[in-house]
C-alpha cells in the first residue's frame, strides 16, 4: 500500500466542554473513494470540519502529503490542496454564480479545473452565471458549491452530505457527474446519509458511531448486517 | 436664488460628509464593526497632512500621496494588531476598544500639536470660484464633490469588479466558507481597514483645507459620518453619499432660515428619516 495521503492519529475534537470526536485514526490513500457514514451526530462532519482547519487540533493529529496540518488554520490548508463542499452548500449571497466559482480559485492552484471546464460539467451553470446564487435550486445551488470547490483544483476533497435537501432525480445527476470529477485521481471523502449512494461510489467506507470508528474495510466485503450494528451499536 | 444657492452650497457640502461617512460604510460593511475612533481617524489625517505640508513646502493635495498610504499602513496594523482581536459574536468589544482609541488619539493631537486650532493652506484655490447659471460656486466645494463621486465610484468598482472586492464580500457573508476558499480573515480585515483609512485620508486633507480644526473636532465629524450612512441606508455606498448630500442641503437651509439651525436642521432631518425609514432610504437589496 503506497503512503497514505492523509492520516488522522488520535483526532479528537472538542465543541467547548462537548467531546464530539474521540481518538479517531484514519488512512487514506491517494485517489482513493471514501464514504463516511453514521448517523446523526456521530461526528461525520466534525470530522470533515477538523481535516478542512476549521476546528482546530494538535498539529501531529492531522498528516497530509507527509506534512503535519492539525494546527493550521482553514486559509493555510485550502492552499495545501484540500478542498470541502460543506453541508448545506453555504453558497456566498452577496456574490453572484460566477464570482461564487471564481473565489474558489483564490488560492491560484494550477491544475486540470477551471471556469470553462465547471460549465462543461455543468452547462446549466453557464446559463445562470451572472444570477445571484440565491435564486437557483438547491440542486444548481449544489452544483455551483462542488464547482467553487473543484476551482481550487484540489488533491483532496472533501464532500459533506451533497444529497441532504434535494430530490432523488437532482441526487442522481449529482452522483452520475462523481465519477468524472474524481477520476482525474483527486482523493475523496464522501460523508452521506443514503449509505447505498455512499457505497456506489466508494471502495472504502468508514463508520462512525458516537464519535468513534465503529467499522471500517473495503466496500465489497462489508455486509448490510456489519453497517446496521455499526451504524446504530446494536445487534440486527 | 438664494434658496437655489443654499441647496447647490448643501449639495457640495455633502460630498465632504459622504467622504466622511465612506469609511464608515466601508468597515461595517464588510466586518460589521463600528468604528468609534473614525472622526479621530479624520482628525489625525488632517495634521498629518499639516505636517507634510509645512515640512516639505508642498501643496495639500500632493501631501495626499504621503498621507493616503501612511493612513492604510496605519488601517492594516491597528486592524491586525488590535480590531481583529475584538471581533467575535459579541459587539460591545470593538464599540469600547475603538472609544478608547478615540480618547488616545485626541490626547496625543492635544500633546503633539496643542488645543490651537490649525487649518491647511492650499493657495488660490480655497477662494476662486466659477459662475454657474446665475450662481457662483467655490472651486474647493465643487472639487471636494469630484472627489467624493469619485471615491465613491471607485469603491464600487472595487467592491463589485475586483478579486478584493469578491474576497470583502464573500468574508461578509460567511468568513468560515471564505477561510475554506483560501481567504485569510484577518487579512482580508487589514485590507478593509486599510482601504477605508486611505479614503479617511482624503476626508481629512480636504476637511483641514475647508475649515480650521483641533484635536477636539473628530466627535461631530463621526456624527455626521454615521448620520449619512443611516439616512443613506446601510451597505449602500450610492446611498452614502444621497446621505450626506441630504445631510449637507438640510444643513444650509436650516443656516439660511438662522445661522444658529445649521447642525440642528441636520440632525432633524436625520432624525426625520430614522423615524419614517429607519433602514435608510437606499438600504443595500437583501438577499
């Protein structure tokens, strides 16, 4: 197995006096598909928060690309490469379609993804650049916050719940233009409720339970008995 | 006519105010922080540009090229060094700190430069006039107005035609989302402050050129700074500046019906607003 491009040893994480993360140890390797599943509250997206800068951690506790990035702040690990599509899109209402995309280019990587190639993948996007980001569907909305995400060509990226809130046709377009966004060998991780669509696109999965690694194995081998005892922590 | 001239003289007062006020808008705009010490900031321009003009001989509006950067320099260290850390869910810190920067800045005016009112010389310029269609206009006012339009102008182009811009706006909108776009908070502050002070120091060269002034002037200058912002309505820079137009024509008429209604009809008509509309009159579209 090649040198994981990301490892998490011992995470934790803290939300004042509450402990959302206990000791989490994670390996992913370069262009591999993760899922993280668990259910509401296990930590999936304190986990995500954590790995982006936003919540902060001893600097040893987050490795990436062989560099500790624990205690760097969000500004410093975007520029590293590492990109999150955060829940519930979090689109910039003060900026239009295209300026929305444009910023996520602040950090001036070099790489495959740019404007022309996020309206490739999106044409309906180009349609609605000069809109405010505010008047399109929440499925559009999703697509500008995976593009604005794609524009700062990352080496890792990092989904939050890209199905929550929309209809099952517009979570389907959205899961059919996955493969061609990760298949330029960009790492990710997908933290989803709908574990099938999470398993569909992934070759590893992660369960968290309470804030903690319940099961963890290749996508293939786990069965739908493992993830329920994992998921909830009782027996099926 | 008279009446004519008042609202005209008014008009281009208004610019001065709308100058005073773009800072102000500027700041609470993009990190919502109200800036107590902003008059002060005026204020401290003004001798700095006294300064530069009776030290190097030259002309008040060439000292602008010294006391425009010196004045950003000053936004980006007080921003990072101090203001940044005042920020949070809480709006009392920033409103106390900058109240005691206030009070700092015009007792180091008061030790540096004394109680004596000073005023800038710019020659010729402050008494030529133009006719215009029956009235005569002073040149400073009528360039002080220039000025101001296109200040404004130009941070409209910044904010809405730059990657500055986008960063101001998009860190208004959600700072966490703009960290994750690569975007340094406390950076993407300085700038704001710094471009702000840089605008504070045109507000206060042309100030020091119209009137004579002391340490002890900064207070009524923010009043009128905030009163066109609110008449102006929040966010909106256009409406700044409507702000202080409506702020300087109030004035005059109210100095015209008797000399001592100046700053009362001002604040009346403030209050006139507040109370018909209180979210100003061109407050910015919400989304």
């Amino acid at each position: 197995m090649p040198d994981p491009v990301l490892s998490l040893r011992s995470l934790d994480a803290h939300y004042g006096d509450f402990q959302a993360l206990f000791g989490i140890d994670m390996d992913i390797s370069e262009g591999e598909v993760v899922a993280i599943i668990g259910a509401n509250g296990a930590g999936k997206t304190t986990l995500l928060r954590s790995i982006a800068g936003l919540l902060k951690n001893e600097a040893a506790q987050v490795t990436y690309q062989g560099g500790s990035i624990g205690a760097l702040r969000a500004d410093q690990v975007a520029h590293k490469g590492i990109a999150l599509v955060p829940e519930g899109r979090q689109l910039f209402p003060s900026l239009s379609v295209e300026e929305n995309l444009l910023i996520g280019a602040q950090t001036g990587r070099a790489g495959p993804w740019s404007l022309d190639k996020v309206y490739t993948l999106f044409p309906i996007l180009k349609e609605r650049k000069d809109q405010a980001s505010t008047t399109l569907s929440g499925g559009q909305q999703q697509m500008v916050a995976i593009g604005r995400a794609l524009m700062a060509n990352p080496d890792l990226i990092l989904f939050d719940e890209i199905s929550l809130g929309l209809a099952p046709v517009i979570i389907k377009s959205i899961y059919d233009a996955l493969p061609s966004i990760v298949g330029d060998g960009m790492t990710a991780m997908i933290v989803e409720q709908d574990i099938s669509k999470a398993m569909s696109v992934s070759s590893r999965v992660y369960c968290l339970q309470e804030g903690r690694v319940s099961l963890t194995g290749a996508t293939n081998t786990i069965s739908r008995d493992d993830i329920t005892r994992a998921y909830f922590g009782v027996e099926a | 006519m008279d009446w004519i001239s008042a609202i005209v003289q008014g008009t281009l007062l208004g610019g001065l105010y709308a100058l005073f006020a773009a800072g102000l808008s500027l700041i609470f705009g993009v990190m919502r922080l109200v800036n107590i010490a902003h008059g002060d900031l005026i204020v401290l321009a003004a001798y700095m540009g006294l300064s530069t003009t009776v030290m190097l001989g030259i002309h008040p509006f060439v000292a602008l090229l010294i006391v425009m950067p010196v004045m950003a320099g000053i936004g980006y260290v007080l921003q990072r060094g101090i203001l940044n850390r005042t920020l949070g869910d809480d709006i009392l810190p920033p409103l106390l700190v900058t109240f005691g920067l206030s009070v700092i800045l015009q007792n180091a005016l008061l030790e540096a430069y004394s109680a004596d009112p000073q005023k800038m010389n710019a020659g010729v310029i402050e008494t030529a006039s133009v006719p215009v269609g029956g009235l005569t206009l002073g040149v400073l006012p009528l360039l002080t107005f220039g000025i101001a339009v296109a200040v404004i102008a130009g941070l409209q182009f910044i904010f809405y035609r730059t990657s500055l811009g986008r960063a101001f706006r998009a860190t208004s909108d959600n700072s966490d989302i703009a960290q994750l776009m690569g975007l340094n908070k406390t950076h993407v502050f300085g700038m704001a402050m710094a471009l702000a002070l840089a605008v504070t120091a045109i507000a206060g060269i042309l100030l020091g050129i119209r009137t004579s002034f002391d340490p002890s002037v900064g207070g009524a200058r923010l009043i009128f700074g905030f009163e066109a912002v609110i008449i102006g309505g929040l966010g909106n820079l256009w409406g700044t500046l409507a702000g202080g137009v409506i702020l300087g024509v109030a004035q005059t008429i109210g100095a015209k019906i008797d000399p001592g209604w100046q700053l009362l009809a001002g604040h009346i008509a403030f209050l006139v607003v507040l109370a018909i509309r209180p979210q100003g009159l061109f407050p910015r579209v919400s989304h």
